[in-house]
C-alpha cells in the first residue's frame, strides 16, 4: 500500500500591524459598514516598513517545527507556496532556508495564488512518495499588501498579509499526526485575466525609471471571480469526495479559503454542510493569499474546532485560476 503523507506540527505567523474598517475609511471612499456586509471582514494584519516575506515565513516555520517537535537541521525538503516572494532571485524558499541555516537542503518556491498551500501539501506528498524518510516543511504565505493599489477600493479593503506553516512526514503510526488523505488539484489559464498581478513578470519590460502603473497591483473583477470561486470550490470538493466513496456527511469540518465570507457561506450551503462546521476567521485576517487556509487550519486545529478522530474538507480558489480540494483525517 502507498505510504500515507502526514502532518507533524502547524503553525503561522501574522504580522503585528493592524488596519481596521475605519483606517480604510481615512484611505478610500469606503466604510465599515459596506466592508462588513460585503465581505465580513473587518481586520487584517500588514507588514511594517522593514518587515519582508520572510520574516512571515521564518516565524511560522519556528511554530510549524516546535510543534513538530523537530529542530530545524530535521528538516530535508522546503516548499514555499507564495505569489510575492521578497525577490525574483534567490527564491523565498533559498531566503528562507538560508533564514533556518538549513545550507544543502532543496529549496523551491510554487506559485499558486491562493491555492498554493494545497498544491505544496500535494507536491510534498509526492516527494514522499520518492523519499519516504524525508521531512518537508511546506510554507504558505503572502505579502499581498505589497501588491494592492491603495487607491483602488474594489481591492484595498480585501487583503492582509500572513503566512502559514506544516511539517509533513511519511506516516510513522506514531501518536500525533494527522493523515493527509488526499487532495485534488485544478487550474483554468483561460481565465486568468480576471483575477491578476502581470507587472514584475517578463511580460512586462520596463526600463530604469519608468514609473509602476496599474498593472504592478492586484487586479480583480470581483463579481466575476466571486462566482468561479463559489462553482469551482463545490465541484473539486465533490469530485474528492466521490473518489473515496464519501459525501459530505462524512465531513465534519469545511476549511474553506478565507476570502469573503459570503463565498464561505455559499460554499457551505452548496455542500450541504451548516455553518456551525464551517471554519471562518476572514473578519481577522482578511484575504491572505496563500496564508488563507494553512492559517485557518492551524486555528482550528490548536482552538479545538476540530478533534481527533474527526474528518476535515480543506478548499481554495486563487488567480491563474487554480482551485483544489484536500482530506484530511485527524
Ligand atoms: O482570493 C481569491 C480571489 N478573490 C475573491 O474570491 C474575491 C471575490 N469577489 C468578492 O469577494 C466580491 O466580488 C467583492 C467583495 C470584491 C465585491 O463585492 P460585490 O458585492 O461583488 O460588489 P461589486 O464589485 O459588484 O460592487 C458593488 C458596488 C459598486 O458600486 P456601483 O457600481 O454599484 O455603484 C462598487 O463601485 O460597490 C462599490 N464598491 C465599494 N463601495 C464601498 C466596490 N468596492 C467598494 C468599497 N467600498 N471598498
């Protein structure tokens, strides 16, 4: 039988910062009350001047590995799923092994938007597959604030920066771990002109001293990406299930991408999985890219909101388009 992939510890990291509704009420013409009912969010953590992407993935990793139980020199493989790495080169995964002292080991970014935690969780279980004494640390996170036009409310008021960590071993049968059962990955390149960030990309040449213009920033038909999100969410959620057998009385925890929490709920309702097992921290955070669900997992996981011998349905839609669905059993 095919070795299950497991996870060891979880952890994540925000940063300090927090800009509230009325902060964002003094930048663009918005309000607390449109932000509210629209997407439920109502805070959400922002880097600092001098704080960078790594300084998110360093501290999640340090709380991913403590509860591990692991130092840093176990760790054999990194993976770190983000859109903003602190630079094109070195990677945020050479950054931040480099942050871990971890010299040697491989290191290796993916880009997902926000779907990135869960193609990791499927790339580092394939790397088990080849070396089942390996022990990944998968990295999830965005400096999505670097990229938002704070003058484009459509956008600004939807997005925080954070990052989120696990530690994956093959299954040992030791006592804590958690069984990543499966997952299921798709993407739609046709469409990602809805959901985008083109500048810094080599699509885009720009000369010394040519002014950033709006392409440089997160571009997003809301309305538009709302309703993919919601469809491609239930259908690759459904599809994992059906290929173990399962429907969705066999869940007892949605953890879905915290983006809105009208999409959350939609999600929910379209499962037919009631509110009270749905996972929601969107009114913290915001929109956090590909800190979205490896945050909301390590807050359910050490707030109680799922239990051992429980069943949990992770899913996540982001630009590109890319969506995915995991199982997990805990
Ligand atoms: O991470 C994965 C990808 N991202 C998402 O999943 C986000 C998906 N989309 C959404 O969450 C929602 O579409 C938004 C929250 C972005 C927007 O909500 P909406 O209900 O779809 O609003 P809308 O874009 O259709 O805009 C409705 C109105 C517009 O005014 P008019 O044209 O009706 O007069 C906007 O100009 O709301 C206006 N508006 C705002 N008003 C106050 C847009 N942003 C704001 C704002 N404050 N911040």
């Amino acid at each position: 039988m095919k070795q299950q992939a497991v996870i060891k510890g979880l952890g994540f990291h925000v940063p300090e910062r927090i800009l509230t509704n009325q902060d964002l009420e003094r930048l663009v013409e918005t309000s607390d009350e449109w932000i509210t009912t629209r997407t439920g969010i109502k805070t959400r953590h922002v880097i600092s001047p001098g704080e960078s992407l790594s300084d998110l993935t360093h501290g999640a990793s340090l709380k991913a590995l403590a509860d591990a139980e692991l130092p840093p020199e176990a760790i054999t493989h990194i993976l770190v799923a983000t859109f903003s790495p602190e630079s094109v080169i070195p990677s945020a995964a050479c950054v931040l092994q480099d942050r871990l002292g971890l010299r040697g080991r491989m290191a290796q970014d993916i880009s997902a938007a926000c779907t990135g935690f869960l193609y990791a969780l499927e790339t580092a279980r394939g790397l088990l597959a080849l070396h089942p004494e390996a022990k990944i640390l998968v990295c999830s996170g965005d400096v999505v604030t670097s990229r938002v036009n704070w003058e484009d409310r459509g956008t600004c008021v939807l997005f925080g920066d954070g990052c989120g960590a696990a530690v994956l071993t093959a299954d040992d049968g030791g006592p804590r771990r958690t069984v990543l059962r499966d997952v299921a990955l798709a993407s739609d390149g046709a469409l990602g002109d809805l959901l985008s960030v083109r500048g810094g990309g080599s699509g885009t040449i720009y000369k010394l001293g040519d002014p950033v213009g709006e392409e440089y920033f997160v571009q997003m038909k809301g309305r538009e990406v709302f309703k993919h999100a919601v469809r491609s969410m239930t259908e690759v959620s459904r599809n994992l299930l059906e290929r173990h057998g399962l429907t969705t009385d066999d869940v007892d925890v949605l953890l879905p991408h915290q983006a809105n929490l009208r999409i959350i709920e939609a999600v929910g309702k379209k499962l037919g999985i009631p509110n009270e097992r749905v996972f929601v921290n969107v009114h913290k955070y915001g929109n956090t890219s590909a800190a979205s669900v490896p945050i909301a997992l390590a807050e359910a996981v050490h707030g109680g909101f799922v239990q051992p011998g429980q069943r949990a349905l992770l899913t996540a839609f982001g630009g590109g388009f890319t969506w995915a669905a995991a199982l997990l059993d805990f």
